[in-house]
C-alpha cells in the first residue's frame, strides 16, 4: 500500500513532535474508558501513553499488552522521579495514585477517565497544581464544578477542557459552525443511543453489559438517561441554551422529522421557546448530534432548502457520528499545542442535574454511585433548581438519606446530606456561597 501524505492536525502533531517530542499524557482509571485510551495512544502519531494510574496494576499490563505495547514498554513505579524516568526511557510509567504523575514535570496533559466526580475533582486540582493541562471526561465533575476548575486552570496558566468524541463537544462543533454561518440556534442535543429505562438498574443488564463488554453500573448510567441529562446541561453551561421544560422533551423524532419536531410552536414544533437543549429517542439520528437551526433570511433558507437539508423553516445539522474516547486525546493535542480548550463552562450555569429517586428512600441510606438503584439525573434550569433546593446529581454518591422520599421525588437539601467529606462538595458550596443563592446547609 502506498504512502498517504498526513494533512491537516495530523501533519501538525508530527511536526510538533519533531520539535519538541510527542504530546505525553497521563491517564487516570483503567476501566472501559482508560482501555480505550490506552489503545488509541499507542496509534495516534505524535502522542503518547506517559503515565497510568490504576489501583489494579495486574490489569493495567495485561491492557497494555492487549494495546500492543511489549513487556519492556512498561514499568511499576512509586514516586514522580520514577514517572520521569520511564518516560524518558520510553516506556509507560505504572502508579497506583495519579498525584504521582501529575507532580511528573514530563506529563503535558492529563486524562481523568475515572468516572467518579469526587476523584475528578481532586485529580484535576492536582493537575492544574502542578501546571498540567486538564482533559475532563468526567462530565459529572465538569457540571458539578467544572467553572471553579476552568478558573483555577487559567489562574495557573493551563487549560482545562471537556473532551473531545462526547457528545456535548460534538454538538459544540455543530453550533460553533451554525453561529458562524450567522443563522438562529433554535435547539442542540443528541440522540440517545439506548433505550429509555428510567427505572433501570445493574442487576437487570448484567447479561447485556457481558455482550457489549461493560460494566453493567456504567450502561446503567445510560439507559436511566443519567448520561443524556448529565450530557445536555453540559452543553446548556457551556452556550447559554437552557432545558425547555424540566426533564428536557425527549420526543420521538427521527433523522427526518427532526428540525419540524424541536422547534418553536410557532415554526409547528413543540418548544416554547428558541434556544434549548434536547434530545430525541427516534429513528436514525443516535449515535450522532445535532444543531436545529433557522435562517434569517430568505436567501439563506432557499439555498439551504435548495442543497437538501431539508424543508424548512427550520433545519437540523446532523453529525452522524461520535467516537467516544477514541477522540479524547485531540483535546489534549489542541491544549498542549494551541494552548485553547475544547469546551470550557461558561462563568454563570444555566442549568442543573439534579438527582431523582428510582425507588422509595429510607432516612439513614447511604447513595451509591450514578446507575446504581437509588437515583437518576434529570436536567432543569438553574433557577428551577435552586428554587426546589435540589441536590446536584454530582454531590449525591456518598451522601445520607435525612427524609423519606418516593420514587420519582428530587433528592434535595432539605431530605439529603451530601458528603461533606468530598472536595467536590466543599468547592460546591462555596461556589453556591459566592452566587447568594445556596439553600442547603452544612449537616
């Protein structure tokens, strides 16, 4: 097979690589996600594997030889001195906690692919501390309090940005080209890839998990629409696009009745309003993302009508695809290059996911983790949830039932506890504190 000459970013990594070695990133969590990542790092030119870390480093190297790195190609280590020697000696330094490679001056970027908002936000803070650019995959963390960590980031000269390949930074593409072209946001979303459970839990998909080779807990998260809620105020907080209704409409619109369904009630839609975030359960538009847009003028609807978008008023920009965390490193490329972020939350949230219960809660239980059998996430605006004192979906792991509460009842200061143990809770109410509008109290 012949050479294909590499273009575009591609063509850019190899030079930067030429000039200043490859873009080196340390990646926290060897689950699904850090097995992605571990595989996509050793294919990528210009990027590499620097660090891991994992609490399981038996797994971690049995990953690394599934990802086609050699025995020689990786090394257990203590302490920041043996992260920097690994590197420079090519190989993948092994740690059991991620403080040991973000203190590794040879790490450019680091990847938090643990899945736990409180982890997250310890391991970004520790990251920016020690000047390292941030990739949050963590969305839960990133809604949470992701505006304190972007400005923590740029206090210290990094960056901190959500990741590439998810849907909120897909759909981001999609309105960043749309505001360009100069043409009306009128919704953006995604369509969701499962089907729609709200009562889901991990014992009834056990045997589905084993076929698509997952955690049951993690497609868990995604058929109870945790993943769609969390994902949707991540895009509402990062544009100022708010949920049009709590719970968002989710209506069963497909690729081609789209941009006639998520749309005003004017243009014969079913919005209240232009400006929104949505998703739709219908044919043909998951895996992929979209922007539904109107132009402002006649010219401009003609010709797009004209190329086949559709019928108008309004149309739908689909991308049909989104690769996950096969694209999350590109977010790290675009920081240590270009020094930007990918997605970043705007200074004021729009929005909030707070946490609904799946099942009747007793006081004195103790919430588990997102797409486990207590609670799920359901987006709302700010001002909504700040008046029914709901609890951010990111403070409820680890935190105590205080009241009782029905299933399909917002979990809320006034009948939880949130940990307050966690960094992510401490930074939190400080956040709430600076905005003068925090109604939950310290336990």
């Amino acid at each position: 097979m012949h050479e294909i000459a590499r273009v575009g970013l591609a063509a850019e990594l190899v030079a930067h690589a030429e000039r200043s070695g490859p873009v080196t990133i340390g990646v926290a969590g060897a689950g699904q996600m850090g097995t992605d990542l571990m595989v996509q790092l050793r294919l990528m030119p210009g990027v590499r594997l620097g660090a891991l870390s994992t609490s399981r480093p038996d797994h971690a190297e049995a990953v690394l030889a599934f990802a086609g790195y050699g025995p020689d190609e990786s090394v257990r280590v203590r302490d920041t001195d043996g992260v920097n020697r690994a590197i420079e000696t090519g190989r993948v330094a092994i740690v059991e906690d991620f403080r040991t490679f973000c203190a590794a001056g040879r790490v450019d970027a680091v990847i938090d692919a643990t899945g736990s908002p409180s982890v997250g936000t310890v391991l970004a803070l520790e990251a920016i501390r020690y000047g390292r650019h941030v990739v949050m995959m963590n969305v839960e963390a990133d809604i949470t309090i992701g505006r304190h960590l972007a400005a923590e980031a740029r206090a210290a000269g990094v960056v901190y940005t959500g990741a590439a390949g998810d849907e909120p930074h897909a759909t981001l593409e999609l309105i960043g080209l749309a505001q360009s072209l100069g043409l009306e946001i009128v919704a953006a979303g995604k369509g969701k890839n499962n089907a729609l459970d709200f009562s889901a839990v991990p014992a009834d998909y056990e045997a589905e998990a084993a076929r698509r080779n997952m955690n049951a807990r993690m497609l868990v998260e995604f058929v109870d629409g945790t993943k769609t809620m969390v994902e949707m105020v991540a895009i509402a907080n990062a544009t100022g696009l708010v949920p049009d209704k709590p719970g968002m409409h989710g209506p069963n619109a497909t690729i081609d009745d789209l941009a006639q369904v998520l749309c005003t009630k004017a243009d014969g839609g079913i919005l209240s309003r232009s400006g929104v975030v949505d998703y739709t359960i219908g044919r043909g538009v998951a895996p992929g993302v979209f922007c539904i847009v109107k132009p402002k003028h006649p010219r401009v609807l003609e010709r797009i009508a004209d190329l086949k978008v559709g019928p108008g008023p309004c149309f739908a920009l689909i991308r049909p695809f989104h690769l996950t965390s096969l694209e999350v490193p590109l977010s790290a490329v675009h920081a240590v290059m270009r020094g930007v972020p990918h997605m970043e939350p705007l200074d004021r949230p729009v929005a909030e996911c707070a946490a609904v219960a799946k099942r009747d809660l007793a006081p004195g239980e103790r919430l588990g983790r997102i797409g486990e059998t207590e609670y799920r996430g359901f987006a709302m605006t700010w001002e909504d949830a700040r008046a029914a004192q709901a609890l951010p979906i990111g403070l409820a792991e680890g935190g105590r039932v205080t009241q009782p509460i029905r299933a399909g009842e917002k979990l809320t200061y006034a009948n939880c506890a949130p940990d307050e143990t966690q960094e992510v809770t401490r930074i939190r109410r400080l956040l709430d504190a600076a905005d003068g509008r925090f109604l939950g109290r310290a336990a």
